[in-house]
C-alpha cells in the first residue's frame, strides 16, 4: 500500500490547529503529536518487490533473491 500522505497531513493540521486553541498545549505536546503521526504514516507502508544481490564471504556474487510477499516497517 502507498504511504498515506492525506492522513499525516489532517493528523498534523489536528495537532496544529490543537495547538492554537488549547493554552495548555506545549511545544513538548506537539513534538508527541506530530511524531505520533509520522509514525503512523511510515509504519503503514507496505514493502514489495525487493530483489537483492546474493554474495559469499569474498563478496563473490552467487545468485540472486527476490519477496515474495509483503513486509512492513516496524
């Protein structure tokens, strides 16, 4: 799945506009809010089609790896 940028977005525009309207809101609350939501962001996205290079200990290329399902960041 593609990172869902219109949801880091409204999730920072949320910790903004929070941070306009609420007295009590710290700068240490926005940092939380807004790595809260970039966090989301980047663990939703799906990792595919990966296809690495293969090597022996001498970095002697000895074949070749491919996914064949989908990872996530974590």
């Amino acid at each position: 799945m593609a990172l869902d940028k219109d949801t880091l977005r409204d999730a920072l525009i949320t910790a903004f506009e929070q941070g306009l309207t609420d007295p009590e809101w710290t700068k240490e609350d926005a940092a939380q809010a807004m790595a809260d939501a970039i966090d989301v962001f980047v663990r939703g996205a799906e990792v595919t089609d990966i296809v690495v290079d293969v090597v022996d200990d001498s970095s002697v290329h000895i074949g070749t790896g491919t996914q064949t399902g989908t990872g996530t960041l974590t």
